[in-house]
C-alpha cells in the first residue's frame, strides 16, 4: 500500500503543475508547504510512544516439548515491553524454538524465547494403526483425542511427503491455486503445515491417509489453548497499563509439542 500511495501522490502532483504554475510566490508557498511537513513530523514524533489510548501489542506464548519435557516462553514482539520483559530477556535467545510458523494473518515467527520451568499438562492421546494394501501403498488411522480444553490442533509434516489419499474426519480438501499452479495440500504438498483444526469440547480429530512404502514421516502436533493467563501453574500476571494482546496471532497460549512416529 506504501507503494501504491507513493506512485499516485506522484501522479497527483504531476496532475497540479499547471496549477502551480499559475501562482507568483512559488517560493513562498513552498516554502509554507515544508514548514507544515516539518510541523506534522515533530506533532507525529511527540504522539508516537505507547499510552493507554495508544496501548502497546505485546505476546506470550507457552511451548511444552512433550517427548524432552522441556518449555519455552516465546513471543512474536521486536521490542519487547515491561510485561514480556519478567519472562524473556532482551536478548534473543534461540529463536527457532519451534522451527515451525502457527497459522496466522501474517505467517510470523517468534522473535524471542526463553527456557521456562516445565509444568505438568495432560498431552492427548494419539492411537495410529497400519494396514497394508494391495497397491504397494500402507493405510493409516490416526485418531487424537485431547485430555484438555483446547482451542486448536496444527498437524506437520515434511513438505517432500505427498500422500496418494488423505482424509479428515471424513472429509477430503480440494486442489488450491498456488503462484498459478494447481496445488494441492496434501497431494501435492508445498507446506510443512498439514491442517490446523479448531477443536471444540474436546473434539476428536479421525484422520485417515495413505503413504508410500518406504515412507516413515514423523507428524508432528501441536494443541494449544488460550487460557495463559488463567492456568494456576503458571502464575502469568495480568497485562499492565498500556498493553494490549497482539492480534492476528497466536497469543495467550499454552501449546504442547508432541511427536507422531509412523513405523
């Protein structure tokens, strides 16, 4: 959009020549016009700090490994506030915690992370059974079932695994429009992300898919619940004045990594 509004004020201006050019004290009136400018910058430059009309966005996650047991804070913030600042240092610690982006409007990473103290949370249960088929393929059913509230599950896998078939809850995805090549998520992959699901009471996620023999991806789940600032354990104060949770992202989070092997 920046691009955009620079090209038409160009074409604007351009668009006025004529007018100007009819008035006598150009000089003036420039030098009028840049004054304003100068005017508009300083007044934006003593507005620009955070307040509470202009609250700062700020993020908190919560990242459990459940195969190491180990946990992360993490947050998408550059500069980090006075709030964030009680559980991430000002340095950037191992960024790539995840070595994954969560679905959101923006697709971002975190910027900064943390070694937290692990907290007992109940992972959910994953059931998988294999069947071969006639085709020289394997069948797969997986079915995972959450021992808590959560607000969505994200499936990866390695991109450069195609699966022939592929199915959710009974249901399969159509092809997508990718650069102007037909693509499809999990035929013709072009993501680690597999599926994000938003879970509701606890809802199972039944997946069935095929792979080809030979092939033994990992899947790897992540179930994350918005309540941060309400699990007991973790003692996550309120946000202080002039703050605000960032949008667009995954934010006030507990999310819990685990590993599906596929023998």
């Amino acid at each position: 959009m920046l691009v955009i509004s620079a090209v038409f004020t160009v074409l604007l201006f351009g668009l006025l020549l004529p007018v100007f050019g009819k008035y006598q004290q150009k000089q003036d009136i420039s030098l009028l016009i840049f004054l304003t400018a100068v005017g508009f910058f300083v007044a934006a430059h003593l507005e620009s700090d955070f307040s509470e009309e202009r609250p700062q966005p700020n993020s908190l996650v919560y990242v459990l490994d459940g195969e190491t047991n180990k946990a992360t804070w993490n947050t998408y913030d550059a500069i980090l506030c006075e709030w964030t600042k009680g559980f991430l240092r000002e340095t950037p610690h191992n960024p790539e915690t995840l070595g994954f982006t969560f679905e959101s409007k923006y697709n971002s990473r975190f910027l900064y992370s943390t070694e937290a103290e692990s907290v007992v949370l109940p992972k959910a249960k994953i059931l998988v059974k294999e069947k071969a088929l006639s085709n020289g393929k394997i069948g797969y059913s997986l079915k995972i079932v959450p021992q808590r509230e959560v607000d969505r599950l994200t499936l990866f896998a390695d991109k450069n695994i195609d699966f022939p078939e592929f199915m959710v809850n009974g249901l399969s995805a159509d092809s997508v429009w990718i650069q102007g090549k037909k693509r499809h998520v999990f035929k013709d992959r072009y993501d680690n992300r597999l599926l994000t699901y938003y879970a509701v009471n606890r809802d199972t996620l039944r997946i069935e898919f095929q792979l080809r023999e030979g092939q033994h991806p990992d899947l790897i789940l992540f179930e994350a619940s918005n309540d941060l600032l309400e699990n007991p354990d973790l003692a996550v104060p309120k946000r202080i004045k002039g703050t605000i949770p960032k949008p667009f992202v995954l934010n006030d989070a507990i999310v819990i990594k685990q590993k599906i092997k596929l023998e």
